[in-house]
C-alpha cells in the first residue's frame, strides 16, 4: 500500500472528497482542484511550485482534459479514486464492470454475500466512492466494486481478486473515441495482463476479443448463453456442464437478457469463491430491482408503464424493449452518445407500435426509425408521455427506455425517471 506526503486532487465531486478525506487521516497534505477553481495558468505556477507525488483523478475527469494533460507533462503519476480506496482494502475485492447491467450485479452479489454472514462493503460507480466505502467498512471480508470506464482509465495497479466483465456494447464513445478503445479500457479491469492468482470472469463470446488483456495462462471463467460457456443460461436455470447448479424461475434474473449476462456470470463468481448457490437463489427471490431500470410502474387502463430511464445507450435499450414484450409505446431520446440507430431497427419493427423522441437526439432518430414504425417528434418528455398514453390501448406498453444521456434536459437519469414517474401518477390521479 503506497503512502503520501503530499497529493493534489482534481475534481471535489463525492469521489474527490472521500479521496481528501482518506489521505488526510493518514496524514497527507492534500491540494483541491475543481472545475471553477483554477484556470490553466495558475495549475502550471502550482505544479512547479508544489511536489506533488501522486494526483488523484476523480472520474469526471476525461485523460483529454487540459488539466490532467498539464498534470502528466509536470510528471506526476495519475491514479484512480477508487485504486485508492481499493489499496487501503485488507480483505478481498470483486470488481464488476460492463456497458449494461452493473449496478444490478453488485446489488445481488452484495446482498448475498451478506446472506451468507459475510461482511461486505458496496461502492464505486454505485454511488459510494470506493474512499468512503472502504474507510466506513474497514474490517469488510469483501469489497464489492462497480467499475466505470471512467473509473478505470487511470488505474496502475487495480487488481482485484475477482474481475467480471459483464459485456461491451457501444456507449460513451464521444469520450474513448472509438470501440477499440472503449474495449481496451474495459479490459484493465483484469489488472496487469502478466498471470496471477486472480480470476478474471468473461463472456464466453468475448475470450477471442479480450485475447491481448487475458493471455492462456491467466486464469479465467467464461458465462453466457453458448454451449461452450463454463456457466451457460438456459430456460431460467444456469448450466456448469450438464448439470442445472442455480434455478433463477420466477425472480427478476429470469430471462435470457438478464439471466444470460447477469445470472450466469453470478454463477461464475459463487463457484470461485466458494459461496452456495442456493443463497443466490434465496437473495434473488429477495432481490428489489433498483430504481429506473425496467421498473414496472403500474397500469393505467390496462396498459402497463414501465420507467427504464437508466437505459443510456442503445443496447441498454434494446435488451429493455427485449424484456417487455410486444405492443410497445416507445419513448427515447436525449442527450446522444451515438451517432448509429439502425442496428436496433429489428428489435424496433418485432416489438415497437409507434416512438416518441425528445431531446437533442430527436430528430436523427426520427430519420433513422420514422419508416420502421410510427415515429414522433415530441421535444419534451411530457408530450411525449401524453401522445403515448393517446395512442395506447389495453395489452400495451408505455416504455421510457431513453437510448441516451439525459443532461440535455434532465439533472440526470433519475431526475428523467422520477419526471416520468410523475407524469404517471399524475395521469393515475386524473383517472375518473
């Protein structure tokens, strides 16, 4: 564990300050940058006249950004909030990243890790900064790490015990670039590419992809839904083999989306640690799905509305489209992060009646999708929400499943789905 006498910190957001506030109890001396603090000239006078020995990066701090590129020419090594607060972790860590579903993964792999009477300390991109989480857990068994891309672009040497690689599926190209290096970053979840006790835990069809960051001797477990996968999902139940080790029927992991990402990479991760798979079992009976990822709000006259605003890219979207059928009101659109719409237009025309855009997105998924099904431009959420429940009929499904980031309108996916959620019981309370 590397110690530090003096440590500058850009970004003072929630992982900024649980960084400042790990490094000063240990008796560092800590220097604070944020977005409105300094401008380029006074950072150059302060690099020179500080001697940092390390920065910490919070995540919304992009490698192209003009002062971490000020911060590298002067020499200083970058590093990670949450390396940070991993390195100060004395028990195991099991990292979790992926383009779609992580939050939900380490939700379940936290609560039964509990079940089985083990400390576990949640954080990372799941709210909690890995600082905080190790800091208010210190005598945690496990560290249970949902992990950015972000997060991951300045990491030296994160290694934790258990890595798991949930998918890769376009998303936040306008800040890697390009999908070769969005995988590239995805991939130093695993640590150091030389060979280690450590396993990495992949998507079987990705083994061939991700052959440079896991090399034959690296020890590793693959899942999915292919018959060669270690751990493969098959009619609600994950298979080792032949033999059916975790039966997921009637709980929210129970389809081939869900249960062929998240439910057979569980399995995976219970067989190395050496969990049972019967307290998966009971902790996905258990489970309450988080807010704004496929949430079933109700019924209004028969037609069901679902909020999915947590859907910020397109394969997130199709999986929720996938998830709720047929005879679906489509509501979608936002801040882009691609710029391609057309490899969801067959999921669109199998299960969608007619698409509500809205946001700065609106009218290039209008051309891309209006000859596939009925499409609208709407602007705003609430026009959107109305022609849609309009045009709705019993056996329907109104889905928010945005496609997109939310800050062109929004203070975030949340605020974009607790205002659908509003809209709803608004509609609900005007029911005569």
């Amino acid at each position: 564990m590397h110690t530090f006498h003096q440590a500058l910190i850009l970004g003072y957001g929630r992982s900024g300050k649980a960084a400042e506030r790990l490094l000063t109890s240990e008796g560092c001396r800590t220097d604070v940058l944020a977005e409105e603090s300094a401008d380029e000239l006074d950072l150059a006078k302060q690099l020179a006249a500080e001697k940092y020995e390390v920065c910490i990066v919070s995540p919304g701090f992009a490698l192209s950004h003009p002062w971490v590129s000020a911060v590298r020419a002067a020499g200083i090594p970058l590093l990670s909030e949450l390396e940070l607060g991993w390195s100060r972790h004395k028990g195991k860590t099991v990292a979790v990243t992926g383009s779609n579903g992580k939050s939900t993964a380490v939700k379940w792999i936290h609560e039964t890790l509990e079940l089985a009477g083990l400390k576990s300390a949640l954080g990372g991109n799941y709210g909690i900064p890995a600082s905080e989480a190790v800091m208010k857990h210190p005598d945690s068994d496990w560290l249970v790490l949902e992990v950015s891309s972000f997060q991951l672009e300045t990491v030296q040497e994160f290694r934790p015990d258990i890595s798991i690689l949930l998918n890769i599926l376009p998303n936040h190209l306008d800040r890697h670039g390009s999908m070769e290096e969005y995988r590239r970053t995805k991939a130093r979840v695993f640590g150091p590419a030389e060979a280690g006790s450590e396993t990495c835990i992949v998507p079987a069809s990705l083994v061939h992809t991700l052959k440079a960051a896991l090399p034959d001797e690296r020890k590793r477990v693959t899942f999915g839904t292919e018959t060669d996968a270690d751990f493969r999902y098959d009619s609600g139940r994950i298979f080792q083999g032949t033999t059916s080790i975790l039966n997921l029927c009637g709980t929210p992991f129970d389809s081939p989306v869900i249960g062929g990402c998240t439910g057979a990479a569980m399995a995976a991760f219970l067989s190395v640690s050496g969990i049972s798979f019967d307290l998966a079992r009971q902790s996905a009976e258990r489970y309450n799905p988080l807010p704004h990822r496929q949430q079933r709000l109700g019924e209004l006259d028969g037609v069901v509305y679902i909020n999915d605003s947590k859907a910020t890219n397109l394969a997130a979207m199709a999986a929720a489209l996938e998830a709720a059928g047929g005879h679906i009101h489509l509501i979608a659109g936002g801040l882009p992060k691609e710029s391609d719409y057309t490899f969801v237009k067959e999921i669109l025309a199998e299960r969608v009646r007619s698409i509500y855009v809205i946001g700065q997105a609106s009218r290039a998924m209008y051309e891309a999708w209006n000859g596939v099904c009925l499409c609208v431009e709407c602007g705003t959420l609430n026009e959107a929400f109305n022609r849609a429940r309009e045009a709705s009929r019993a056996g329907d499904t109104v889905l928010l499943s945005p496609g997109c980031a939310s800050f062109d309108q929004f203070n975030g996916f949340e605020d974009r789905g607790e205002q659908f959620e509003e809209l709803f019981r608004g509609a609900e309370g005007r029911r005569v």
